[in-house]
C-alpha cells in the first residue's frame, strides 16, 4: 500500500494567506486610481480643448501631449520601479508612488496653461510608474500558484471597474464643477489608499535584486519621446516627409536601437532582452502592446465623436461607454474559464479578431447613425479585450520565476503604456492629418494665419464657426463631415494593427495553458510577515 502523498507546504505565511483577498482590494484601489485617471481624462479632452474660462483652449498636438507626458514617464520608468520594488520592498515603493501620485494630480487641477498640465502629468506619470508594477508584483507573492490566475483575472476586472467608473465620474464633476476637479477626484482616493496599504499590506522584496541601470533607462525615455513627438508633429503638419519630423522619428529609433544593443550587452540590463527569446512570452507582450495601441488611439477620437459631432455631454459621453468596461467587468475575471476549455491561443486570437471587427465597425458611424449600434459596438470591444488581456497576464507573470514578478509585471505594463502612447501618436496624428486634408479647402474664407490653427481638430474649427456667427455654418458642417472621414481612416488603422496582433498570436502562443513551473521557481523565497 502506497503511502499518502505529502501536501506540499505554502510559501505564504498562514497571516498573510487568510487576509488575501483583502489584500488584492487594497491592490486593486491603488491601481484604480492609474487607471481611473486616463479614463476620466478621456471625457474631459474636449472641455480641456475649450477655450478659457471654461478650458486651457489646448489644440489637438497639446491634449495628445497632456495624454503622452503622463503615458511616456509611466513607461519608461516602469522597469526601474520594478527593480526599485524589488530591492527596496514593493510595499514601500508602492506607498511612495501613492504620494507622488496625489501630488501631481493635486498639482494638475489647478494648472493655468496647458503646459502646466503637461508637466503635472509627468509628475503623476512618475507617481504611476511605482505604483503599477508593485500591485501585480504583490499579488503574485501573496496567492499560491494554483489561485494566481483567478487574482490575476479579478485584478484584470479591476481595470474594467476604472474604464466605467472613470468616464461617468468625469462626466459628473465637469457637468457640476471645473475642468481641474477629473483630477483633484484623485486626492482622497490616495489617502483612503495609503492607510489601507499600510495596515493590511505585506511588504516583499526580491532576494537577489538586480542593479538598477540609470544609463539604460535614460536611453529608453529619450528614445521615446524622440519617436512620439516625431509623430505628434507630423500630425500637427499633416505632413510626414517634413524634415524636422523625419530626422526626430529616425533619431528616436536610433536611441532605442542603441537601448537594445546597450540591454544586451549590459551585466544589469534594465530589461532582460532573454525573456524575448521565449516566443510565448514575446507573443503575449505583443499583444498586450497591440491592444493598447488600437484602444487608446480608438478612446480619442470616440469622445470627439459622440461629443462634438452628436452633441453628448461629458456625463452622456461616460455613461455611453459604460458598454466597455461592463464587458470587461463581467468577462475578465471568467476568460481563464475559456482558456482553461479551448488553450490560450484560440481565446487570445479570437479576442483580437474581434477587436478589430469593432474598430472596422467605426466606419459605419455618421452623425445620425442610431447610438445602440454605438453600444454594441463598445461591448463587443471590452469583450474582446477580456480576453486578451487576462490571459496574456498570466502568461507573462507565469513565464519568470515568482521572485521575478516585479520584472515581469513591469515589463507587461512597460509595454502596454508604449503601446497606448505610440497609438494615441500614430493614430492621433492619423486622425489629425485626415481632418485636415478634408476641411482645408473650407478654411480658406479664413484669413491666412488662423488657417493653421483651425485645422489642427475639429474643437478648433468649431471654436472658429462659433466667432463666424452665421457665416460660420457653412464650417460646421464641413468639420464635420471631414471629422467623420477622418474616424473611419483611422479606424481602419486600429483594425489592421489588431489583425496583425491576430496572427502573432496564432502562431506563437500555445494551445493549451502553458506547462507548470520548473524547479527554478519553486526555489522562490517567501513572501515576507505581514508589516515587515
């Protein structure tokens, strides 16, 4: 008679271990408010876009910027934050990252330019670079193995919760307070935060951390804002062969060439450039970046859509995207039920199918196209994106040993903010150069120095036809229809860049979930004491 099989004994502590899903709401507040922020900020780009008093009167290239400043710090010190969590206690990076966060948005509320803002943004950017990375990290050390896809999943809903909470939120303080009070919102919901995590919170931290490479990081941020203000201005132009939009495009992707070169040849690189060379890890970064690239340049034209072209509100905006994150709400936390039925590639690739069957889908929409269409549309898209998004998370987090989980949860978020931040540039200014070439030749009644300026987006134009009185009629009507040309280009943009991230993951991620760890990560040391 064969002996009863030892129970293999938890690396959670029994403390930590009964108070986890306490500990992952904590988690899950903290990273609400990273996310929060965007999707409150998407409804109120127009009414920022207003002149004063009621907006700072930013054209189109400084919204993209006020988006950007944030989007880039974020992801170009992701990775350092990470490594800095992994050395120094994630709890502790977390906990400082909160602070700098309330600060910055404290900061940005009250910005008299949109250059402050701009700057401020960068403030909380570098506030959410530390916070980000150190909420899946924690979670990864707080759940055992076998409960960390069904965290992971929850975590994942938690961005849904944002993406509907944030546009409704937003369209509530605008319709009753200033445009500053999207991000004075974040405030209290630090402090509550902050006393939470420091009650509850476990603090862990890496064994064998890595150095921190400051050479590296500094090439990874200049490369690319080279690249994203390149492209921005290219947009502004509405025109690519520019030679100061030419020789700033190549110059980034210089820098970020010599990056990789540098990471490779470096004793602590700030990215490990050999978790690229397993190709279900790189296929479901992939992935996650292409997500983020079609559904933030997506996001920025749909608030122009349904507020200057139909007329919404703020508030009215908010709830009409309430379809998205419901979707992604109900289906992110169950997508590991599908995986676990038909394998990680066929989820993962009949999501991005989908995407890009919405974004293909923007095409019909004209400035009388029935709104249900409108709310399928943004359903069938957090769909999609549920699952891609869980399943791609646990993927990368399961790829690295656990005691590496801050790398690997800073490398997918790295590559989730460029991704967003490179479609806001590229489809933004997609966008921008389409509208421009449509209500050019309507501008020339303009005199010629307004021209310029009252073509960079649709706010602008209007701004415009409003001083005009009747005569400016005639611009309405043609910033419009040039608007609508200009969403069903550069929708047709996002569901290209989703088909190709459909077949990258067809061909690289596997069928089923990927096998159970080595003896690498079962060597992982334990999560540390609650308070430690």
């Amino acid at each position: 008679m064969s002996s009863p099989a030892i129970p293999t004994p938890s690396r959670i502590p029994e403390a930590v271990h009964r108070r986890r899903w306490a500990i992952l709401g904590v988690l899950m507040l903290s990273l609400l408010i990273v996310v929060l922020d965007n999707s409150i900020l998407n409804v109120a780009i127009k009414t920022i876009s207003t002149p004063e008093p009621t907006g700072l009167g930013a054209t189109q290239s400084e919204l993209e910027w006020a988006i950007n400043s944030y989007t880039l710090v974020f992801a170009g010190l992701l990775f350092t934050a990470g490594l800095l969590g992994d050395r120094l206690g994630r709890k502790k990076v977390l906990l400082a990252g909160l602070v700098v966060f309330g600060l910055g948005s404290a900061l940005a509320a009250e910005s008299g330019s949109p250059v402050e803002l701009i700057a401020f943004r960068a403030v909380m950017g570098l506030g959410a670079a530390f916070v980000m990375p150190a909420t899946l990290a924690i979670l990864m050390n707080v759940f055992e193995r076998e409960e960390q896809p069904k965290a992971i999943g929850i975590w994942a809903g938690g961005v849904g919760l944002a993406i509907a909470i944030g546009p409704i939120t937003g369209g509530v303080l605008l319709d009753h307070f200033w445009w500053g009070s999207v991000f004075l919102i974040n405030v209290p919901i630090v402090i509550v935060a902050v006393a939470l995590m420091i009650w509850l919170v476990p603090d862990s931290r890496d064994p064998k951390p890595g150095r921190i490479d400051l050479f590296g990081v500094a090439l990874s941020v200049i490369g690319l804002v080279l690249l994203v203000y390149g492209i921005i201005k290219g947009g502004q132009l509405a025109d690519f062969t520019d030679a100061a939009v030419l020789g700033t495009i190549a110059a980034g992707l210089a820098v970020l060439a010599g990056f990789v070169l540098y990471e490779k040849r470096s004793d602590h690189p700030s990215i490990d450039i050999t978790y690229f060379k397993n190709r279900v890890f790189s296929a479901a970064i992939c992935a996650i970046a292409l997500v983020f690239f079609a559904l933030m340049g997506v996001t920025f034209f749909a608030v122009f859509y349904t507020q200057s072209v139909r007329g919404y509100t703020p508030l009215q905006t908010g709830l009409l995207m309430l379809p998205l994150a419901v979707a992604q709400l109900v289906f992110a936390p169950r997508a590991r039920l599908v995986v676990d039925r038909f394998g990680v590639r066929a989820v993962c690739t009949g999501g991005l199918l989908l995407v890009m069957a919405t974004l293909a889908a923007f095409t019909i929409f004209e400035a009388d196209t029935p709104i249900w269409l409108l709310e399928v549309v943004f359903f069938l898209m957090g769909t999609g994106m549920a699952h891609i998004m869980t399943p791609t998370s646990v993927v990368i987090m399961q790829a690295l040993p656990r005691e590496k989980a801050g790398s690997a949860s800073a490398l997918s978020n790295t590559f989730r903010q460029v991704g967003g931040a490179l479609g806001i540039a590229v489809l933004g200014s997609v966008l921008s150069t389409a509208y421009r070439g449509g209500v050019e030749d309507e501008l020339a009644v303009l005199p010629e120095g307004a021209r310029h300026t009252a073509g960079e987006s649709i706010e602008a134009t209007l701004g415009v036809a409003a001083k005009l009185g009747p005569k400016g009629e005639p611009l309405v009507s043609a910033a419009n229809d040039s608007f609508l040309h200009a969403m069903h280009v550069t929708a047709l943009c996002g569901a290209g860049v989703a088909v190709i991230g459909a077949v990258i993951v067809f061909l690289f991620l596997p069928g089923r979930t990927p096998a159970q760890p080595g003896p690498e990560e079962k060597e992982a040391e334990p999560v540390g004491a609650a308070g430690s």
